[in-house]
C-alpha cells in the first residue's frame, strides 16, 4: 500500500454502469483521503449530482446506456472547468484513447488497473498531471503526421513507378514482378490516383520531382 | 261468269274501232310488210320530192306496227321534205299518218299534237274535205281517251262534211262509226239507231261489205238489248252480204259475236260450231288477238258444257296466244316509252339531270357509305389489331411478369443463399469466439482459480511463494482483461460505427502487429470522410476475414494494405507475401471465410481478383467496391 501524501481531501464523483466496479473503487480509496460524494450509473445522473455537490475529481465510463462517456466529458469541461477527470474504460482502441485525451483529461485507465496505479493516477490528477495505462502508452507515441510522398506510396508501388517510367509495358511489368496484368492496372491506377497525375508525363515529372527514382 | 262477260264485252270495243271505224286505215298488218318497204326504198331513188313525200309516209306507215322509231323517222323525212318543198296538202297528210303512229302506239297526246297541226294547215288551205279525215282520226283518238262527247262532235263534223258533199258512202261510214261509239257507250238503242240510218243508207249502195258491216252492227246492238231473235236475224243476213267480201276480218267478227250470242243463250253447240268458224277465219289471216279472243270463248263454252279437257287445250292455247300478244305489246311499250321520251326530250334531259345529279348523290351516299363501311372495317381492323397487340403485350407482359416473378425467384434464392453464408460465417465466428473466450479467458480463469487456491489463508508459508503466485495472478488477470477486450472488438468494434472504417482497420492491423508473428501495414489514400455504413461494416469484415486467411495458411511475413477512394469507388489492395494457392481450391474448399466474403462482397457490389499461383511467392487481392447507393443492398450491421 502506497502512503498517501498529506493534504486537503479530495471530494470524488464515480460514475459508471456497473456497481462492482464502483464497488471495487470503494474498496480500493482509503475514505480519509478520497470522499467519494456520491456515484451516478449514467451521464444524466452525474450532471444533476454536480449541480448540487462539489466535485473535485471525476472518474468516468466511456460506455453507459443513454449519453456517451465522451460527451459526458465535454459537457463536464465546459461548465466545470476546474474538475479533474480520469477516464476509466475497457476500450483499448487508439481512436477512442485519443479522442479522451485530446478533450483534456487527466488521465486514461483501463479497467485491468491495479489499485496503486489509480492511486497515482489520482494523485497525479490532483496536481494536475496526465497519466496513461502503460498498455496505451505506445498508441500515443504513434505519430499521426502527413506522410511524405515516399510513404504515400507502398514498395511495390514504388517498384512499379519504376518501371512505368521506364517505359515498360503492364505485361512486362507482370512478368518482372511475377503479378498478373490485372494486378498491375490496379497498381497503375492507383499510383496515378496517388501522385494525382493525369498522364505519363506527368507521372514522370512527380517521380523527378520527388526524387523517387 | 259475269265478270267473264263483262270483259269479253270489253274486248269486241276494240274490234269495233278497228274493224268498224272504216274511215280509218286498216290497222292490220300485212304479212308481207318488210317485202313492201323494201319496195317503196327502192322507188325512192327515181322518184320526185312529191312523190318521195308520199313513199316516206307509205314506209313510214308500213313500220306502224313494229318498229316506232322507224315509223317516226320515216315520217319525219317526209315531214322535213314536205316543209322544204312547201306542199301543205302533203304536210298535213304526214302529220294525219304520224298522228296515226303515235295513236297506235298509245302516245296520244303526240298524236293529238300531229292531228292538230294538220288541221291547222287544212282550215288555212281551205279543203275542208280533207277535214274528215282529221275530224275522223280526232273521233278515234278521243273515243279511245274515253272522251264521248269529243269523240262524237268530231264524227257529227264528219258527217255533216259529208253530208253537205252528198257523199253517201262517206255518210253511211260517218253513221256506222256514231252508232259503234254508242255501242262502246253501251247505248244500245242510240247504235241501233245509227246503224239502222248507215244501212239505209248503204243499202242504196249496194256495197255489200258495207251492208254486212251494218248488219252485223245491228245485230250486236240487239244482242246488247238482248234481242236474241233480231240479232241471229240480222247476223245471217249480214253473213249473206258478207259471203263474198274480201275483209275476212267483218266476217270473222259477225261470227264472234254470234258465237257469243248463242253462248248467252245457252245454245252452246251452235255457239262452239259458229266461233269455230270465225277461228279458222282469223287463223287463216293471223290476227292473234282476235285468235286468242275465239279461244277464250271456246274455253268458255267447254266450261259450260263440262268438257273441262277441251277447255283446258283452248285456255292453253289461248294463253299460249295471251303470251305472244303480251311479247308483242310489251315491244310496243318499249317503243312508246322511246316516244315519250323523244317526244319530252327537254324534260327527259332535265330529269336526267335529275338523275345524274341523283346518281351523283346516290354516288355520293354509295362512297359515303362506302367511305363509312371502310371506316367501318378500318375500326373493326384497328380494333383487331389492337386486340392482337393488347393480347401479345398481354402475353409478353406476362411472359415478362414470369421471367421477372423467375428472376425475382432467382435472385431470392440467390440472396437466401447468401444470408445463409454470412449466418454460416456469423456461426463459425461465434465458434471461433466461444473457442477464444473458452481457451483463453476459461484457461486463465482456472489458472487464477488455481493461484488463489495455492495461496496461504493464513500467510504462513514461505511468503515468497504466495508472493509469486500474487504476481502470477495479476499477470493472468491482465491476459484475460486484454482477451476479453479482443473478442469484445472482433465481435463488434464499438469504433467502426462510432468512427469509421480507417480506425476500426488501423485498430485491427495495430493488434494483429501487437501479437507479432506478421507484419501489416496500411496505406490509405483519401479517406477523410466516413462511407456508406454497409460499405464500411463488410469492407472491414472482408478484410478481416482476408487477414485471417493469411495468417492461417500463407505463412506471410508481410501483409501490405492499400485503400484508394476514386470518384466512385474504392479500390482494396491486399498484398502478401506468402506461398500462393489454386484458386479452385479456395472455391471447392467451400471454406467458411472465403463464402463470408463472396456474399459480403456481393451486397455491397463489389468485384473481386485474386492474384495468386500455388508455388509462387506471393498473393495479391484486389476488391472494387462501388460508392453509388443506386442498388439495394441487404444491409447488415455484423
């Protein structure tokens, strides 16, 4: 059991669908230093708890029957700027993290979380930092950038832009490759789409420009 | 029987104006008549325009009876030739023998017309003798047109000529002629009468036909009175002064009249020898009305005696008689009506007029009708034709309605049979899930179960130990927790409907790079909007099913993922590279994942190729999926 740093009790609101894992929480926050104020099974039962008590921190579901988790946060950042909120959820998924996270949440659990890690993913929402599941830390490092002309192509795009501009044909094209004509008209086609090029010249042209070759 | 009498009564009318009228030229036509006219043709040449006149009436005359045309032209040549030449006395003889021919041919207004003129003439020449003639053909004329009173005037005129002439022989025949037209007046006393004045008359005479005439006239009136003993008195006298007289035709007339006196009487043998008499007479010179009259008579007195074969034979012949008699007046009423229509030319032309104009009209009527019959059969075709059309479109409609109703079948069977493939494929999905949550959360479930048993309640075992299993304990949880998040996200990603089609596939491809047995990559071009939700759903659930296919049997180690949106579709691009297949292994397989595809494929249009060839390095699948919503697609959200 991690020791608790001293300071002024931090009033919490719990809100999930599921009362084990509600009760699971009870179980896991030592009460004289996380008062739990109350619990709400939905995002409307929650925004009534807030307009009547104070509420320091949230810890929240994405997935409740009737309005989303993520909207609920929204809503929460809006009109409560100054509560803290720690996402507590089964999903995993990259799109769903980040969209969290880019809504300014304190903090990403998933629901596998052991005790002294919602500790400090608590602690660390008090003071106003971000804590994320070790699982998901990979997600984020993944750079969502625009990817440079090189990348826009695959390999065997690559390898395929090659021969076109050197004049090959599709049938010798397939026979290099070991891929069928077909398969090369698709490529073709797509490699036309990607670099935006209208003709064989200008293909040419994006290639040297691009310096691809 | 009255009836009968009264008729035959009627009929001895005739045979007093042709017979009795003696003034009048004989009607009877010589048998011998054609001969003549070519005579009097021949004469023509040599002769001079008097006598040309004369020879073209003396034809003209000839044709009276058979043909009035002729008798018209001929008259007319004389008439045109007498004009010219001036003569008035030959003018008006013309105009007495066309009166004559017109009168015997029953058009007596033109013959009234042609007597007149010659009236005219004569009253301006002065010859009043020559009147007679006139006045007597005038008496005829009128006598036939039932006039009496005309008819009589004009023969008093006669008479009183004749008189002033002391002509005696013309006075006697003016006598005869007033007492027959009382006669045909059924004045039986005043004929009497002027019969008895013409025989004394004739008497001093001594012309015995003329007497026979008289005689016989006589007698008929008693008759009429029904003086039988006065009548055979004076028809055997008549018969006496008749013996030697060339007009067979008075004699056969007294023995008519005789016959039918002895008839009346009831003395039917004397009646039947004396009419046989008259017949051999009239046969004799055929005059075949009066022929066919003895015939009737003769029938008659069979009748009466109830000789009904002998009666038969004469009413035979006498219609026989009746028949040509009818042939013959029926060519003079053909010939009359040629007179009156030459005679009302004007008339005639105008009614033709008329009657073209009718014609015209009937024409008219007749192509109208016509006009309305094709109209008629047009309707009648058009209807059949539309009958036809309505019946082959009806056929080809429900020709059409069958091969559509068989289409619709096709496609539902086709159809069922793909839901049946994707409720296969959902079923081996949940087969492949129960195995999942079976074989790794059950497993980690019972290895907890396990550690947890193992733990010492009481802490007093090496503390090292439960430490281990405590830790050991976290580490399953952590497995099924991430297991559990997996089959969550294969069975129905929360993302896909929420965020689309690139997240769900860059979620899928980031766990199946999690495990780290392949590597997939993908390469997405122009996806920032979200597609159509059935396209999105089965494209995922294609690729997921392609990406389980590798990773099962192509033994890849990397697996390149392109989509490309056009305009109007998306191009799928699933390159691996690992040991390529037959294709007809694929289909004859009947794998469960590949039929998931195919139907996943072809609700929402899409067309599939595969590259591939057993041995070689390398497989290539390429899936063009379609953007236009234009074709109802079986949505489905699994």
């Amino acid at each position: 059991m991690i020791k608790q740093e001293l300071g002024q009790t931090l009033k919490l609101l719990i809100v999930d669908d599921h009362q084990i894992l509600i009760d699971g929480l009870f179980n896991m926050l030592d009460q004289s230093y996380y008062q739990i104020v109350d619990q709400a099974h939905n995002a409307g039962e929650a925004l009534e708890i807030l307009e009547q008590k104070e509420v320091d921190l949230l810890v929240c579901d994405l997935e409740m029957p009737g309005m989303p988790g993520i909207d609920l946060i929204r809503i929460i950042k809006e009109r409560y700027p100054h509560i803290k909120i720690l996402v507590l959820s089964m999903h995993d998924e990259k799109s769903i993290v980040t969209e969290a996270v880019k809504l300014g949440i304190n903090g990403y659990l998933l629901k596998n979380i052991s005790q002294d890690k919602l500790l400090q993913a608590i602690e660390r929402a008090r003071h106003n930092k971000f804590y994320i599941s070790e699982e998901l830390t990979d997600i984020l490092a993944e750079n969502i950038s625009t990817k440079s002309p090189k990348e826009l192509l695959t390999v065997r795009e690559l390898e395929i832009l090659k021969l076109i501009v050197n004049e090959h044909t599709n049938k010798e094209i397939a026979k290099t490759l070991f891929i069928s004509e077909r398969t090369v008209e698709s490529h073709r086609k797509n490699i036309f789409r990607k670099t935006n090029s209208k003709s064989l010249v200008g293909l040419i042209k994006y290639t040297i420009d691009n310096k691809l070759i | 029987m009255h009836y009968r009498f009264t008729l035959l009564r009627k009929i001895p009318r005739y045979l007093v104006i042709f017979c009795g009228f003696w003034m009048l030229l004989s009607s009877f036509q010589p048998p011998d008549s054609t001969r003549r006219i070519t005579k009097l043709k021949s004469l023509l040449k040599k002769a001079d325009q008097k006598t040309q006149v004369r020879i073209y009436n003396r034809i003209s005359w000839q044709y009276r009876n058979s043909s009035l045309d002729k008798s018209i032209e001929y008259g007319q040549k004389a008439l045109d030739l007498a004009t010219e030449i001036e003569d008035d006395t030959l003018l008006s003889e013309t105009y007495d023998y066309m009166g004559i021919a017109y009168y015997l041919h029953g058009n007596y207004q033109q013959s009234l017309k042609y007597y007149l003129e010659s009236l005219l003439i004569k009253e301006q020449m002065q010859d009043t003798l020559s009147f007679v003639l006139t006045y007597n053909n005038l008496a005829i004329l009128y006598s036939r047109l039932n006039n009496y009173g005309e008819a009589l005037r004009y023969f008093r005129k006669c008479y009183q000529i004749h008189e002033s002439n002391e002509n005696k022989t013309q006075m006697g025949g003016s006598l005869n002629n007033i007492g027959s037209l009382y006669s045909d007046m059924d004045n039986a006393d005043s004929a009497l009468f002027y019969h008895q004045k013409a025989l004394d008359i004739r008497l001093t005479l001594s012309d015995s036909t003329d007497i026979g005439y008289s005689l016989k006239n006589m007698a008929n009136a008693y008759r009429m009175k029904g003086n039988y003993e006065a009548a055979f008195e004076n028809f055997k006298k008549a018969l006496k002064y008749l013996k030697n007289t060339d007009d067979q035709m008075v004699v056969a007339n007294t023995y008519y009249y005789m016959g039918i006196s002895y008839s009346e009487k009831g003395d039917y043998d004397r009646a039947l020898r004396v009419l046989k008499k008259g017949l051999s007479l009239v046969e004799q010179i055929e005059q075949n009305l009066s022929v066919r009259n003895f015939k009737k008579e003769i029938a008659a007195i069979h009748y009466q005696t109830h000789d009904y074969k002998k009666a038969y034979q004469e009413l035979l012949d006498f219609a026989e008689l009746q028949d040509q008699i009818y042939n013959n007046e029926s060519i003079k009423r053909i010939a009359e009506m040629r007179t009156i229509y030459e005679t009302e030319k004007k008339e005639e032309q105008i009614e033709l007029l008329a009657q073209e104009q009718a014609k015209q009209e009937k024409k008219i009527k007749s192509q109208t009708l016509s006009l309305k019959r094709t109209q008629t059969q047009l309707i009648i075709l058009t209807l059949a034709f539309l009958t036809t059309i309505i019946t082959f479109m009806f056929l080809r409609n429900r020709n059409r309605y069958r091969q559509k109703e068989l289409l619709n079948y096709q496609q539902l069977r086709y159809r069922e049979s793909q839901i049946q493939s994707i409720i296969n494929a959902q079923e081996k999905e949940r087969e492949r899930f129960a195995r999942d949550i079976h074989d790794s959360v059950g497993s980690g479930l019972s290895a907890l179960k396990m550690n947890i048993s193992n733990l010492d309640p009481d802490n007093k075992g090496i503390r090292s130990k439960n430490k281990d299993i405590y830790s050991n304990s976290l580490d399953i949880l952590d497995d099924i927790h991430k297991e559990i998040r997996n089959i969550s996200f294969n069975l129905k990603p929360k993302i896909l409907a929420s965020q689309g089609l690139l997240p769900v596939l860059e979620e899928m491809i980031r766990r199946i790079n999690t495990i780290g047995k392949i590597n997939v990559s993908l390469n997405v071009f122009d996806f920032e909007t979200r597609l159509p939700t059935d396209v999105e759903i089965n494209t995922y659930r294609v690729l997921q099913e392609i990406l389980n296919n590798i990773m099962k049997h192509s033994n890849a180690q990397h697996v390149s993922i392109q989509l490309t949106k056009y305009e109007s579709e998306i191009n799928l691009m699933v390159e691996d590279d690992g040991t390529g297949f037959d294709i007809q292994d694929l289909k004859k397989n009947n794998s469960y994942g590949w039929d998931n595809i195919i139907s996943r494929l072809e609700l929402i249009n899409g067309k599939h190729e595969i590259d591939t060839m057993p041995g070689r390095k390398g497989t290539t699948v390429i899936i063009d999926i379609p953007l236009q919503n234009d074709k109802t697609r079986i949505g489905t959200n699994t």
